[in-house]
C-alpha cells in the first residue's frame, strides 16, 4: 500500500513546484541509407521537454548534424521558425508516426541516434520505435520513468538489439541519471578506494525545485488508473521491487528465490538517517529511480547490495507535515471525484508546463551514499585494541547536481540531450557494445565528463565512518 501511494504522490511533489499513415512516410522521411546523414534526431521534437532540448540543441551544438522529427510538420516548421533557422539546410525536418512502422524505420536509418520525448505515455506508444532502432543498429535514448515500458523494451528487445549493436538507454533526464550515475561512481569509488563492495547504497535529495508539466502528469495518472493494457505492468509486478532486473524472464510462479534484499524503494515515514546525518522522509522519485539502479547493480554482479532512496527535510516536524501532506493528496487522487476536480481544475494539462521562470531558477542535489562491509585495516589497526565492538565501515559519497535550471525539465533536457550525443560521437567499436542497458552501465564515465562539461556538479569523495549502517 505504501508504494502504491508514493507512486501518487510523484503527482503532488510536482504540484507543489518544491516541481494519414502513407502520406506521412513520404512527406519528409528519407530513404534508408547505410551512410546515416544525421548524428542525432529529437523525436517528440514539439512537446513541452521536446522543445527545451531542441533548443538546447541550436544554443549550444550548432555544428552536430540533427533533426527534428514528429507527427506533424507544420507543428515542427513552426518550432524551427521560433528557433531562428529557415530551412531543411539548417535543420532537417522528419515526419514519422509510432503508428507508422515504415516510417519509424525510415527515420531511424537515416541518423546514428535517436532521442525520444513522445510519451504521454511511452508506454503504449514508444515500443515500435525501440523496436525500429534495434532491428536497424540505431542507439536510442529518452527520458520514461515508465518501469512497464522499460521492462517490455528489454524483454522484446534487448537480445535483437546486442545482436544489432544498438545501445538503448531509458531514463535518460532527472530520472534517473542522478541517481544511476551516482550509485555507479559511489560504488565504483568504494570499490578502488577502500577495496570492498557495498553493502548498501542510499540516495538522499538534498534539495530540489522546479515544477510539473500535464504530460508528465499524465502519464502518471494512466499508469495508476489505466495500466492493465500498458506492456510489461504484469511482468514488472512480478518482480516487486526488481521491476526491471535482467535475470529470471521470464519469472517461473513456483520459484520463490527472493531477486535481492530489497522490498521497498523508500522510507514509509519521516526518520532519522545516521548515514546522512539528516531526518529523512519518503522520496516521491523513488518508485521511477530505484529500479534502474537496481538494474545496474545486477548488470554489475553488485546482487547483494541494498538500495534505497529518500528526501532530506529540515527537522522531524517539518518532515512530519510534509509526509502528511504527501499522504492526504494521494487519498484525494485514489477518490474518483476529487481527482477529477485536480485534473480539470487545477493541475497542469498536456502540453502545460513550469514558467520560464521556474525553468530558469530551478535546481537539484543529489548525494548517493555507499557504505562498505567493514573498516579498512589501515584505519582502524590502531584503534582494535581499544574497542571491543567491530569498527564502523568506510563511506563513500557521489554528489550529482545543478543550480541552473528546474530539474524535469531543462535539466532533463541537458541530460538526456548529452547522452544523445555521448552515444552518436564515442569511439565506434568493432561489433558488441548493443543491448536495453543503463545510462550507467551503457556508458559510464563518458557520459560523467560529457554532464560535468555541461555545467553539472558531480564529485566523489570520502565520508568518516558511523556508528550503523544504512536500512538497519
């Protein structure tokens, strides 16, 4: 019950801003092409996050060879028109359907990479074009917290696309790059540092502002009332917490062999965490994030390591009335006329999203935490024999953040343009290297120096040992 609220309440930590199927595939598509003209193609190119990395796109990479695609090119000249630019010369214009397969596999031909801002939800749209970039070799990126779709992009793709060579990576903006790319470099950091594995890693929201768009909303209130036709809702059901855990596909009923030692993705209540020093109180991302990290750790051989994600709060009492009202505004969202009066009359509508403004001051910090198995020898010899209680283990600590701009949205379009770009400029290799993996695990330390040029602020360091480990 308890995760099933927090799924709602991803819809109030937003509010409350704290966040003609031939004639189209003839008309701009070009023919398939082994010499793939183009670097990157932002498909969705006219949606609320479409249009911020569009422009992020001409602000910063005019030299990259991109195109706009989408359903509707009048909605597209328009946006290349706001952008400043004239023609197909400047910026091509692609016109592709997810109800057209011809013409998802004429686009994906024609471009190294393809990044996907159509959902609303991905789920029951975004599959075909997964499917399109895996038969043809095309990376794929995009910016779902969608676990359904995730699960059922691996679960039809993923062989066809390591045959293929095509890397697809979900989950590519605010959920969850911080969160996967901090459990990575934290890990990582235990690992060559103090020579040990995590027993537990824990991501903490320091802080963050920004706001919500009625796409995003959207699709959260289909994935909670409308999901029994969504592909992969069963099977990700099936493995609670390790929704998107690559091993066991498919899951045979009879066995009852646990996947890992998590069983939930956050805190139920407001508590105090010796680890971070700080009250914690359950983190509304946590549903959309943890499972991509959890993914990441089966993909690493870290199975037994826990993981968690919480939201830092001032005092016990603030985090008190903030979980409160968390709680209260998914009661009201689970009663059929309340919701519809949030729908109608007062959260954001498709297409609706944060003031320039909020994009503009928004932020985000995120600190990920891991704690090894034990002491380090080197550390604690001198003390052994004035303590009869074991000595506290070593932690590590990976900081992603960035103070220019609201989370969701154009952060989210920095992070998952760069990513695009990580996969179209990297070093070509000689067949492998395909797969429906992780931003952290597909590309790792490339796409940490492409964010930290961006402008993000991640940094790794060493924390004193305390006294209990994290999820006691």
């Amino acid at each position: 019950m308890v995760s099933y609220y927090l799924q709602l309440l991803i819809l109030w930590h937003f509010f409350l801003g704290c966040y003609c199927a031939s004639a189209l595939q003839s008309a701009a598509v070009p023919p398939p092409s082994k010499s793939r003209p183009l670097d990157v193609v932002i498909y969705g190119a006219t949606g609320f996050t479409g249009k911020l990395a569009a422009k992020y796109m001409h602000e910063n990479y005019a030299t990259v060879k991109y195109a706009l695609a989408g359903r509707s090119r009048s909605k597209l000249e328009q946006l290349r028109d706001e952008l400043g630019c004239d023609d197909d010369d400047d910026i091509p214009l692609l016109i592709a359907d997810y109800a057209n397969v011809t013409s998802l596999e004429h686009l994906v031909q024609s471009t190294k990479v393809v990044v996907n801002y159509a959902g609303t939800p991905f789920g029951d749209k975004a599959l075909p074009l997964v499917g399109a970039c895996a038969r043809y070799g095309t990376c794929y990126a995009d910016i779902t917290g969608e676990v359904p779709f995730q699960r059922a992009s691996y679960d039809l793709y993923h062989d066809l696309a390591v045959a293929s060579g095509a890397l697809v990576l979900h989950a590519c903006g605010y959920d969850s790059i911080p969160s996967d790319v901090g459990a990575w470099l934290a890990a990582n950091a235990m690992e060559e540092e103090f020579h040990q594995k995590c027993t537990s890693l824990e991501l903490v929201s320091r802080r963050t502002r920004g706001g919500a768009s009625g796409g995003t909303l959207a699709t959260a209130l289909a994935l909670l009332f409308h999901s029994k036709d969504i592909p992969g809702v069963n099977e990700a059901k099936q493995r609670g917490c390790y929704g998107l855990d690559p091993k066991k596909n498919p899951i045979d009923p009879e066995d009852t062999t646990p996947l890992g030692p998590d069983t939930s993705d956050t805190v139920g209540f407001v508590q105090y965490d010796p680890i971070s020093e700080s009250y914690v109180m359950p983190f509304v991302m946590a549903s959309a994030n943890a499972p991509v990290v959890r993914k990441s750790n089966a993909l690493l051989g870290r199975t037994n390591c826990t993981y968690r994600e919480v939201q830092a709060v001032d005092s016990w009492w603030k985090g008190v009335q903030a979980t409160l009202s968390l709680y209260t505004f998914g009661v009201l969202l689970t009663l059929p006329p309340t919701r519809w009066f949030l729908t109608n009359y007062v959260l954001p509508k498709p297409g609706e999203g944060p003031t320039v403004q909020d994009q503009e001051t928004g932020y985000f910090e995120s600190q990920v935490y891991a704690v090894g198995s034990s002491s380090s020898s080197s550390s604690s010899s001198s003390s052994s024999s004035s303590s009869s209680s074991s000595p506290p283990p070593p932690i590590t600590v990976a900081t992603v953040a960035y103070d220019r701009g609201d989370p969701g949205y154009k952060a989210t379009a920095l992070m998952s343009m760069e990513t695009a770009l990580c996969l179209a400029l990297r070093p070509k290799k000689d067949g492998g290297g395909g797969g429906v993996l992780t931003p952290a695990t597909g590309l790792g330390q490339d796409l940490v120096e492409r964010l930290q040029r961006a402008g993000l602020r991640i940094v790794v360091e060493s924390k004193p040992p305390t006294k209990q480990p994290v999820n006691e």
